[in-house]
C-alpha cells in the first residue's frame, strides 16, 4: 500500500530547532513551494535543513506564513461564494427579462387582437420569480473592499504588531531569511517597520541602528548634507 501524502514539511535551523509548516503555510514563500513541487512525495517525510536561518527566526517566519495562509484561505473562500453570488444574480436577472420579453409579447397580440376584432390569442401564465425562492445574498461590499484593499495598504495590524514588536536583530533575521525564501510580504513588511522606527532619526542614529560605519570625513559630510537638504523631512514609502 502506498503511503499517504503528507500535508506538513519539517524545516531544521542551523541551531537544531524543528519547526512543522503546514502545506498552505510552506505556499508562502515561492522558494519552499518551488523545493516541494520538485521532490517526490517520498522525500517530504525528511526534516530539511537550513544552515542560513536560526531557530527562533524560522519559528516567527512560520507562525507567520500560517497565519498568512488562513487570510489567504478566507480570502479565496470569500470571493468564490462572491462570484457565485453574482453568477446566480445574473441568471436571476436573465429570468426576469425573458419574463417581462414574454409578457410584452402577450399584451401586444391581445391589443393587436382586440383592436381588430378577433379573440384574443391564448395566454401563457407567465409567473413572477418566487423572491423567496430565488433568493441570492447581496454582495459584501464592505468587506469586499476591506480585501480588495488590505494589499495596498501597508500591512494589517496583525502584521504590524506581530513584526512591530520584534527586537531590532530579530527583525533584521527575519527580513534577511524572508528575503532567502521569496517571502515577498514578509520582505515588504520587514522593511517597512525598518523604514518606520527610523523614520524620526537623525544620521547618526540611523548609523547606529542600521550599524553602518561612517567613512567620509567631516568636509564630505557637510557637502553631502548640502547636497541633500532638499530631502530634509521626506519620507520615501
């Protein structure tokens, strides 16, 4: 007998910890999902290691990637029973104007007929769609458009306090190794919330807080300064 498929993937960090994805979760990052679209099914029992990532950032990639995949889950859910909503109004609504074509029809021969002194043509009950019947939900646009729009926005508060309360090392782990698995909203995220704690610094706290080592000389600097004034209080995301 054939063993079943597997629906979770053990990845191992370079320090040993073992962290269980779901299949939806590992869909995420295009780098995971390309790796387990080429192994058989086999080699997905097999823990696969990961000398670039450590354990307690691979723990946070994960946690986020399943709940990434419950939204995405809910989302997809959410606008299939939409476009069946709509399906069954369009249909709903082909009804009513054959219907009301037939009807038309009918009173104008039973006009024509009377004003010409013949019987009037026999009639077809035409009956009106039962409303109960046919009922089809009005769509959510409400929160249709809070879908339609969570991925222009910046990220969704989940996002923001889950990323957002991160210690700044962790954070740069976690950017860097969502970078290594193609987590592109992950990346974004990231970067992001980098983007927003530096946002009220001055040069020498970004230095500080991006570690970058100051090598112009006092002269290069004032003139970049100079050069750069017009930037002075922009943000750039």
């Amino acid at each position: 007998m054939s063993a079943q498929p597997t629906n979770t993937l053990t990845l191992v960090s370079n320090d040993g910890v073992s962290v269980t994805a779901t299949k939806a979760a590992v869909a995420m990052s295009d780098f995971l999902n390309d790796m387990m679209a080429d192994l058989p099914e086999e080699a997905l029992d097999t823990p696969v290691p990961f000398t670039e990532i450590d354990g307690q950032t691979l723990q946070n990639i994960i946690q986020w990637c399943e709940h990434r995949a419950v939204y995405e889950a809910e989302k997809a859910a959410f606008f299939a029973q939409e476009a069946e909503n709509k399906r069954k109004t369009d249909e709903l609504m082909k009804k009513r104007e054959e219907r009301a074509a037939k009807r038309r029809v009918q009173q104008e021969a039973a006009a024509h007929a009377a004003q010409s002194g013949q019987d009037p043509p026999a009639q077809t009950i035409i009956k009106d769609i039962d409303e109960q019947e046919e009922h089809v939900p009005n769509p959510d646009t409400e929160r249709a458009h809070e879908y339609e729009t969570r991925h222009v926005q910046w990220m969704s508060e989940w996002d923001e306090e889950f990323i957002g309360q991160l210690p700044k090392d962790d954070l740069f782990r976690l950017a860097n190794a969502a970078n290594f698995l193609a987590i592109e909203a992950l990346l974004d995220y990231a970067t992001k919330i980098v983007a927003k704690n530096m946002a009220d610094m001055e040069t020498e706290g970004m230095r500080e807080y991006l570690n970058v080592k100051n090598d112009f000389d006092p002269e290069e600097e004032k003139e970049l300064v100079e050069q750069l004034s017009w930037a002075e209080g922009r943000y750039f995301w």
